[in-house]
C-alpha cells in the first residue's frame, strides 16, 4: 500500500471508529484528513479531499474546534480560515471522553505495537506462530495480539520495540518476507 492509499484508509477507519464512539462519520473523517495532514488545510481542501458539502464541512469543523481536537490557525497573508487537529492522542482522547461522557481515559505509554505484514500471509500458514516463537525465543512477553489477513500485530513492552523488530526482520527479512514496524 502507497502513502496515499494508507491515507484513505486510515481516513476510512477512523470515521468507522467514530461511529462506534457516537461520533459522527463526517466528523471522525475531517478530523482523521487533519491528523494526517502535515499542514493546515482549508474548508475547500477538506471539501475537496472527502467530497463532502460546504455546509457538512463547515459544521463538522466547528464542532471539532468546539471539542478542541482541532484548532483554527491563521497564516500571514492567506484570508481563509486554516484548520488543523491536535496531534497529542492522550489530549484527543481525554477531550473526546469529555464530550460523549466517558468516566475515564486510561492508557499505558509504555507499550510499543510491532507488525508483520505482507500480502503472502494469506498463503502462508504458520506466519503467526513462527512470530510469537520468535518473541518467545527473546523472552518478549505478548500483551495483545490482533490479526488480519496480511497482518499479525502484536502489543509488547515498549523497552523491548527495538529487539523485536531487529529479530523479527532477522526471522522474515532474511526469508524474504517484509520488514516489520514499530507502532508506539
């Protein structure tokens, strides 16, 4: 997957995260389009990007500046309002828990999410097993494990990210599979 398919589909993924939260799709999808910006964007971008009206997108980007997830910026010598998100995830969450009346936001920061990856995995039995083995075989503790056809992630301490990486890519690169990344 290119840069910008990974885009779409994490605008994608967050809107349906959204939904699941009681947060509107449009909303979730502008505020994901803003996460992953490296710059401001205007009202016209982001009606432009998702294909979506004047009216939904001005609506969402209020209530998003409401929420304090995004921010409003102005630039010197650009007249339209420029918008862009938080970039703290504790923040973003803490905000958005506030907002739906969540109790509480608990997290851990030290724990690093390391993936393999590779359109091959679908035909390849045992890609899962061969990876836990081989965080076993380091002594990396698992703390969650989630899988999908081209991808086994798993959840580790954070303080072992760098070792599971260098013997994952040692066990898969090496066999021609691809390298795998951490997530933190």
């Amino acid at each position: 997957m290119n840069l910008a398919g990974a885009k779409t589909e994490f605008i994608r993924a967050w809107g349906q995260f959204g939904i699941e939260w009681g947060i509107n799709r449009t909303m979730a999808r502008i505020h994901a389009l803003l996460l992953a910006s490296t710059e401001p964007l205007d009202t016209d971008r982001v009606m432009a990007d998702l294909g979506v009206s004047r009216g939904h997108a001005n609506t969402n980007l209020r209530g998003l500046v409401e929420w304090g997830v995004v921010r409003r910026v102005h630039r010197p010598g650009v007249r339209k309002d420029l918008y862009e998100a938080e970039k703290d995830m504790w923040e973003v969450a803490r905000r958005v828990a506030d907002q739906i009346g969540a109790a509480a936001v608990e997290g851990d920061e030290n724990i690093a999410k390391v993936s393999i990856v590779g359109l091959g995995m679908k035909d390849h039995a045992g890609v899962a097993s061969k990876m836990f083995q081989v965080l076993a075989d380091e002594g990396i503790n698992i703390q969650l494990i989630t899988t999908s056809e081209i991808k086994v992630s798993v959840v580790i301490e954070e303080k072992y990210s760098e070792l599971a990486v260098r013997t994952l890519h040692d066990a898969f690169v090496d066999a021609g599979a691809a390298e795998p990344v951490p997530e933190n």
